[in-house]
C-alpha cells in the first residue's frame, strides 16, 4: 500500500492530530464565546447532526434476522456497559495511588462507559468473516441502549459537573440524541431506495462533524493555562490502553470459545470485536453535555480519542490470526 493511499485511508485520526494542533496555535477561535460560538453550533447543531446522521445510515430494518440470537446478545452488552466500566473502576482504586493524572484516569472510566461503535466492529467482523448480523445488531442496538445508559454510567461512577444539574444533562441528551435520531429514522422510512441507491458517505459526514467538536474541546484546554499534561502519564495511559484492549479481547474469545458456551467461531469473532470496541462518535458527544462547564474536559477525551485508534490498529492486526483460526475450527 502507498503512501498516498495509507494516509487516505487513514484520514480521520491524522484529523484529529491535526485540529488539536491548530487548537494549540490558536486556541481563541474554537473557545466558548469566541468566533466558532461552540456553545450554539457544537453543543446543539453538532451534536444534532451526528444523532441525526446516525439515524439516516442505521439499517434497523436488517436487525430483525439477528434478533433471535439472544444469549450472544445478552453475552455482549452485559460485557460492554455492565463488566468493562465495573473493571475499570475497581482497576483504577489500584491506580488512583499514582503519580498518573487523576483526569486522564477519570478519562479512563468514560471509556469503559460507552456503547460499542457503529462502524469498526462490524467492519472487523466481515473482514474477518464472523457473524456480520450479529455484528450490526449488538453496535445498532448498543448505540440505542448507550443514549440512555452511558450518561447513567458516567454520573454514577464520576457524577456530573457542578454547574449542569441532572435534569438538565438529560433534557440537552433528549433534544440533541434522541430526537435527531428518530427523526432521522423517520425520514430513512421516506428515502430508503434513494439511500440505497446514492449510498451517500455518511461515516465521513459524522467523522468531519466530529473533528469540530475535538478541535472545540482542545481549544478550551489550550486557552485555559491551569491545565497541564505531563508526558509520563500520556505514556502510561497509552500502554494502559493497549493492555485493557488486548486482556478483553483475550477474556471475551475464552468466554466464548468454552465448551458449553454454544456459540459458533463466527459468533465468537462478533463477540470479541463488539465487546471490546467503543464508540468515538457517540462518546465524544455525550461527554460535551455530561461535562460541560468541566475545565479538564479535554483531558477525560484524551484516553477515548487514543481508545479509537488503539481498537482500528490492534482488530487490523489480529485480523489474519482470527480468520486462521475461524477457518481451523470450522473444518
């Protein structure tokens, strides 16, 4: 592969290196109140036309021959919203003794909060040659279940920022997700054979939308001169990362590769990918509400923006292994 072509390709996370570098020369223009004015067109129009977005592109009308596979389902987002943000908290009491920034740890458990992505793990799952359908419903059906959930995760595990109350993160949430997301549902049912005909880019929309709302948020961190990022703790968090991934990975093939576990290698593939994945699209968003007004929001979005990439990288790399080892078990 070229040059050229592997940073096509990977456009989106050069994005997103590039806008925290143009929120670290001019920080002025994306702050709350200055030019951009994020706090109209990021909070409410960009949030909205993410949620809308997704509801145009999700194809709820294909879930329904994945539906009875319940048992794998159940297997899947108990593992993404109740074991991965319960194990993050318990691994960061042991963390929470060291030097490592306290708001790159709180970052941290927002990861373990979120739903599984739209996109990645099913990308994997067929490259691979998995259960594809499966695949679609659990990242569809975690993005629905993660509107209501994952804003309850993060207030129980870290609370919400002193100057939003509770209800007000939750009527922000109803009028910037859920709404835009029926209504694109609804205008799906009207010009689904048009959809299915232009295919219009609808990742790179969300992605383009999403990169605004990055640059917003470091322009705030590189505005406000508390803040400080110590390279020692971005390593850890790295390293942190990688590990968590790979360990979840590990833990959800054993768990579903037992004898009594009923569930097929292609099953098996779904499952790794869908538990272990998380979403950028969704996350991002929802700690721009849950956490506005919090100084140190940037630093909790590092460790999701680092998670991202980690997940594209090590799923890529592992794609031949899997797909060896499906094969293997299917003859």
């Amino acid at each position: 592969m070229g040059l050229l072509e592997r940073l096509r390709k990977e456009w989106f996370i050069l994005g997103i290196v590039l806008v925290i570098a143009v929120a670290r020369l001019e920080p002025a223009v994306g702050v709350k109140g200055g030019p951009l004015k994020p706090e109209i067109t990021i909070t409410y129009i960009a949030v909205s036309a993410i949620f809308f977005n997704s509801g145009l592109s999700l194809k709820t009308e294909e879930l329904t021959s994945a539906l009875m596979h319940v048992k794998l389902h159940l297997f899947v987002q108990i593992f993404t919203l109740v074991f991965f943000p319960t194990a993050i908290w318990l691994f960061l009491q042991l963390l929470s003794i060291t030097p490592i920034n306290e708001w790159l740890l709180k970052g941290l458990q927002t990861v373990g909060c979120m739903p599984p992505p739209v996109s990645s793990a099913v990308i994997l799952t067929k490259a691979v040659g998995g259960n594809e359908a499966a695949a679609i419903f659990n990242s569809a059906f975690g993005s629905f279940l993660g509107i209501v959930i994952t804003p309850l995760l993060l207030l129980l595990f870290l609370g919400s920022s002193s100057s939003v109350p509770f209800t007000s993160i939750f009527s922000q949430l109803f009028m910037t997700v859920v709404v835009p997301l029926i209504i694109g549902q609804i205008v799906r049912r009207y010009i689904k054979d048009w959809l299915e005909r232009k295919k219009p880019p609808f990742g790179t929309i969300s992605s383009c939308v999403l990169l605004m709302i990055i640059y917003t948020t470091f322009c705030d961190t590189f505005a406000n001169p508390n803040i400080d990022l110590d390279k020692f703790s971005l390593i850890i968090i790295v390293l942190i990362i990688f590990s968590v991934q790979m360990s979840f990975m590990f833990l959800t093939f054993l768990f579903s590769t037992r004898n009594n576990s009923s569930f097929t290698p292609a099953d098996t593939v779904a499952i790794v990918f869908c538990s272990t994945h998380k979403s950028l699209t969704l996350g991002i968003p929802m700690l721009k509400i849950v956490f506005a007004g919090y100084e140190h929001l940037s630093l909790i979005s590092v460790p999701l923006l680092i998670y991202h990439p980690a997940q594209i990288l090590l799923g890529s790399l592992l794609v031949p292994t899997i797909k060896s080892w499906m094969v293997s078990r299917q003859k």
